[in-house]
C-alpha cells in the first residue's frame, strides 16, 4: 500500500483474473495486460461497465468482481458475439471468450485435436511446417544445410 493523499491508501498491485495488474494505469489499458483481453474487448468493456478513465487502484472490490465478471463472461453482460475470441467452438458450436490460462490450454487441445484427426493443418503441425500457407524454400530450415556444397579434389 502506497500513499498518494493524506488518509488515502491506494494499492499498487491489483490482482485480476489470474494477473497482477499496475494499479496506476486507467481501467481501460490495465486490463489489456490480461491474457486474451484484446483492445476492442477493453474498449467494449469500458463502455459497458461505465468506469471511466478512473485508476484500477481506486476501484472498490465490489467493482473489482463486476469488472472481473466482465471479462470472463462478456456475452452475459452485453458485450456483441463478434469480439469474442472463440467463436463456434467444434464440440459445442457456442461461443465464448477465453482468457489467461484457459487460452493456452485450449490452443494446445485444439492443436492435439487436428493432429489426432490428421487434417492437413495438423499433418503440418506435427512435421512442424508452417500451417498458414507461407512458402518454405527460404524460411522454416531449421538447422538443416543450405547453399551448394563444393567437391573435394
């Protein structure tokens, strides 16, 4: 705890969503320091919450759950489908948004998924090829000889 004014004691450190934030920063750019919180999910969040460009560290704990709420279930707050990260998710069909470490635990499932299916993305996956169509004469070597190799006389 620091103080900025006389009988005024502010956090320094807030911890949200599995994430230790700066207290000093504005609601709106403190929260895109959470994993899989986005600029235009912080932006719809701020509109929706009202907060303002008040200090993450002069929020009361009830407007820290609300904001908390917020970002692990923004479809039950108002927030449109389209800026959600998981959109139509292949088991369920639902969408969603994922955050911190949810994101990587689901990225490396659906990566197992497409392997174990052997799609082309994850037969690329598994060689360890680029999967998004790059082309590979000059990038993705990886330790293996390039260039012409000259004859010993």
């Amino acid at each position: 705890m620091a103080e900025d004014k006389p009988g005024k004691a502010t956090q320094q450190i807030i911890r949200l969503v599995e994430t230790n934030i700066d207290g000093d920063k504005p609601v709106k750019t403190a929260i895109r320091s959470i994993k899989g919180v986005s600029f235009m999910i912080s932006n719809a969040i701020d509109v929706v919450s009202g907060l303002g460009k008040r200090k993450i560290s002069e929020l009361s704990d009830g407007e820290l759950k609300k904001l908390e709420d917020m970002i692990t279930n923004p479809g039950k707050h108002g927030i449109p489908e389209w800026i959600l990260n998981r959109k139509s998710n292949p088991i369920t069909g639902e969408t969603s948004h994922i955050s911190v470490s949810n994101l990587d635990f689901i990225n490396k499932m659906d990566i197992d998924r497409m392997k174990r299916l052997k799609s082309y993305r994850g037969i690329r996956h598994i060689h360890h090829l680029p999967v998004r169509g790059q082309r590979t004469r000059g990038s993705f070597r990886k330790g293996k000889a390039v260039g012409v190799s000259k004859k010993k006389k």
